[in-house]
C-alpha cells in the first residue's frame, strides 16, 4: 500500500449550520452519524499509515463524543490533528481550550462572508458569522495554527477582497477560496449559487493579493490554471498531499479521484501548456455552462538559436 500522507476522517453529516452550497447537504437525511466504535477503529486503521488526520464532517464539533474522538486520536500517535469546522462552537472559550488539551493542534474553520449579513445568509443560520470570526480569534490567541476555506458563489465572490482583509485582521495563518462543487444542496441551488469563473478571476486574484502582502499563505481550489494567470503558484491542487478519505466508503487517493470522476477537461485542454498538472473543472460545471469561457494557455516557445 502507497504510503499516504494525511487521512479525512468524516464522523457523520449532521451540522449546526445548513450552508446554501453544502457539498454533502444531501446525506444528512440519507445517512445516520457513525458511532462512537466505527469512528474509532477508523482512527485505528488510519493511524497504520499516516501521521496526520482531519477530523471533519458534517460538523464534528457537535457531537457528544467530540472530545473523545480527538483525544484518541492524540493517544494513537497522530503527530498532526486537524479539526475541519464551521467554527461555531470555537466562540467558547472553554471548549477551544478542551480542544487544544485533548490534542488537535490545526483548525480549518469556514469564513464565507466579510459581514454578518452575507455570511448568515449563506449558512442559513442568524449568529454564525459572529460565532466564527470569534472562533478564529479566541483560537490564535491560544496559539494554535488557523487556517480559512472560504466557498465561492454567487453570492460572495465579489467580497473576496474584503473577506481576505477581515481574515488578515482575525490573524488567520493561512486561507484558501475554494470554488463551489455543485454536488448536494449546492446542486440543488445550482443556478443562484454557482458563479462564472470568468467573473470571479478578477476578485480571487484581488483576494490572494490581500494575503501575499500580509504574509499570510494563499491557495485556490478547482480553479483551473486558465484563470489563474500569474497566480498559478497558488493552485491548492499542486501541493494537496496523497490523502484517503473515510465516508460513508472509503475513497483511497483522493487526487486520483478527482481527476477520474470528479472532474474533467476538454479536447482545447490538450494544446494548454498546464494540461499536465491541471484537473480542470468540477465536472457539473461545464456540463451546466459549457468550455467557452475556459482558454487553454499557449505553450512557451523554445528560444531559436542565433
Ligand atoms: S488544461 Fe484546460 S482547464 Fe486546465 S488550464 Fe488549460 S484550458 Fe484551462
């Protein structure tokens, strides 16, 4: 068996917020949470191979045995425990504090919006902005690695400027603005939440730029490399480590299931100079908006000698 760098723990689909763009919306009246037991023989059987686990969901923070779960994890010798989370409860400061003494060490929490109303209006729940954007804070202020995944859609691609100032001024080390996967209630939504990329180019490159100047580390996810001219360093899908999923089955390579199934590239991908390394859109995508819009990049000419 390849060795493999990091392993997704899902610990069920339940969740505090009902986020417009949710990828896994639909296997909440699907699926019940896993238990207690399969989640942590799955912690078991992650740990023969990897040193690093994500914690996440659905939203792992509301269950019961939340505590529990990251303590094992800690116990089995994971040296990297990463929490995936919408934040919410991290505005607690005793339950940050829980937290950090059971042994995660990196939090990932999800910022959509640069204000209340955008954010709230996204997650469908009145409060959440505030709950997050105190989760990051009372987070760093205990000294812990905090990084953002910001979902882009209709809806809030315009703001990613200001969202990447307001993650500047929480003190986040690192954020990510992640194109929306139109697969669960996303698909569902599709038409008022996925937006052009040839819209959003423009305001995801304003965004990053926040970051870079701040220090802060920068990514995009499924933004292919046609829109990301003189940005291409910052394509998440270059540095994603070889990661096995644990859901409702196991996907072992993630990477070779997105490039197989997820997504998908067009005959005009063939004479772009990043064919080799992109993986094109998430395949609903074109399949509801056609290539038009996606313009392969000219390879670099071999300089003729004198
Ligand atoms: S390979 Fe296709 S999708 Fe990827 S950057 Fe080139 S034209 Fe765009």
């Amino acid at each position: 068996m390849a060795v493999t760098a990091k392993v997704d723990v899902k610990c069920g689909f339940r969740c505090n917020n009902m986020c417009r763009f949710c990828v896994q919306g639909s296997k909440r009246q699907k699926y019940t949470d896993f238990s207690t037991e399969r989640i942590l023989h799955t912690l078991e059987l992650a740990r023969s191979d990897s040193e690093s686990v994500v914690l996440t969901g659905g939203e792992p923070t509301t269950r019961e045995d939340f505590l529990r779960l990251v303590r094992r994890a800690s116990e089995l010798g994971f040296s990297h425990i990463q929490i995936q989370t919408n934040g919410r409860m991290f505005a607690s400061d005793g339950f940050c504090e829980d937290t950090v003494a059971a042994g995660a060490n990196d939090f990932s929490l999800a910022l959509h919006g640069h204000a209340k109303v955008l954010h709230d209006y996204l997650t469908r729940v009145p409060g959440s902005f505030h709950e997050t954007a105190r989760g990051i804070r009372n987070l760093k202020r205990l000294g812990q690695h905090v990084g953002s995944n910001t979902v882009i859609t209709r809806s809030n691609y315009r703001h990613l400027p200001a969202i990447a100032r307001l993650l500047v001024h929480l003190g986040v080390d690192q954020f990510q603005f992640a194109f929306v996967h139109a697969l669960g209630t996303a698909a569902e939504n599709f038409a008022r939440i996925v937006p052009r990329y040839i819209l959003v180019e423009p305001h995801a490159k304003k965004g990053l730029d926040v970051g870079i100047r701040h220090g802060v580390r920068v990514m995009t996810e499924a933004i292919p490399y046609c829109f990301m001219e003189g940005y291409t360093d910052y394509v998440a899908e270059k540095v994603i480590p070889r990661t096995r999923i644990y859901d409702v089955s196991v996907v072992d390579d993630y990477t070779h299931y997105r490039v197989t199934e997820g997504k998908t590239k067009n005959v005009q991908c063939e004479e772009c100079r990043f064919v080799d390394i992109c993986e094109g859109p998430w395949k609903e995508y074109p399949e509801a908006y056609g290539w038009s819009e996606f313009r392969p990049l000219p390879r670099q000419k071999r300089r003729e000698k004198p």
